[in-house]
C-alpha cells in the first residue's frame, strides 16, 4: 500500500534534468530540508570524497525523519527507495538537458559528455528506483515541461 504523506522524497535524473530545482520548489511545498548528494560527494575544498564516506554520509541523510534527496550514488538507492514516501525521476529530452548544462555551466566538454551518456549508464538504474518503490512510494516519472507543470499544479499525492 502507497503513504500518502510526504516526508521522504528521492529525486533522480541526469544532469540539467532539473533536480534541484525540483527539489527546492518542492521543499518550500512540503517544508522538508533539502539534499543534494553532490554536496556529499564532494568535500568543501572540490575533492572528491571516498566511497565509503559519500556512503556513509548519503545513508545519515536516508536516516532523518524527514528529507528531499536529489541526485546520484547508486551505492544507496536502496536505501532511499526503501524509505521514500515519493520517488521522481526526471527525464526530459536530451536536447533540453544539453541546453541547461550549456547555460548553467557554459561549454564543459566533460560534462556534456557525461551528458550525453547518462541514460545508457544510468537510465534503467533510475528506472528500476521507481520499479522497486512502486509498492510503498508515490512514483512519478517527468519527462516534460507538461509533466513537471502538473506535478507543480497538482502535488505529489494528485499526480
């Protein structure tokens, strides 16, 4: 049986699919904290955490009573399947997520790149997190500005 409150939500999507918008959009909806694990992948001088720390440090979060999750960390999407009231994953088109890379981050080959290729990498991951959630979480999948204008309008129980 779905929960209908949300207090958990788990946000996935490649990059410019628009995670952490949605998350904070979201977080003033629902006045839940926000989340992106990229923060924990990252420490405050830009190097790149060990595994077992961004683990370690993405499952802290999945313990909190209350929480918006956006982002990657395949290590613990278990766990946050496992305890989401709501799972979104975003997938608009890809020449829309290229065009939000470029403006957001202007011309970074690498992560055009990784861009490009996050669908054949990632996508079924991201899809088998709203297979795995469907019996316990509210999941919805975006994959366009109509889409992402009815979640706004509606919320996540009336989607």
């Amino acid at each position: 049986m779905k929960r209908m409150a949300c207090s958990r939500i788990m946000i996935v999507g490649g990059p410019g699919s628009g995670k952490t918008w949605l998350a904070r959009q979201l977080g003033l909806q629902y006045d839940l904290p926000v989340h992106a694990v990229d923060d924990e992948v990252w420490d405050g001088n830009g190097h790149l955490r060990a595994p077992d720390d961004i683990d370690r440090r993405v499952r802290q979060l999945t313990a909190q009573d209350k929480w918006i999750i956006e982002g990657g960390n395949g290590r613990t999407y278990g766990d946050r399947v496992e305890r989401a009231d709501a799972i979104i994953r975003l997938a608009p088109p890809i020449w829309q997520r290229l065009h939000r890379v470029l403006r957001r981050d202007g011309l970074q080959i690498e992560l055009l790149r990784w861009t490009l290729r996050y669908d054949r990498v990632f996508g079924a991951r991201d899809c088998r997190a709203l297979q795995d959630g469907s019996e316990t979480a509210i999941c919805i999948d975006i994959r366009s500005n109509k889409d992402m204008q009815r979640l706004m309008l509606a919320g996540i129980a009336k989607f």
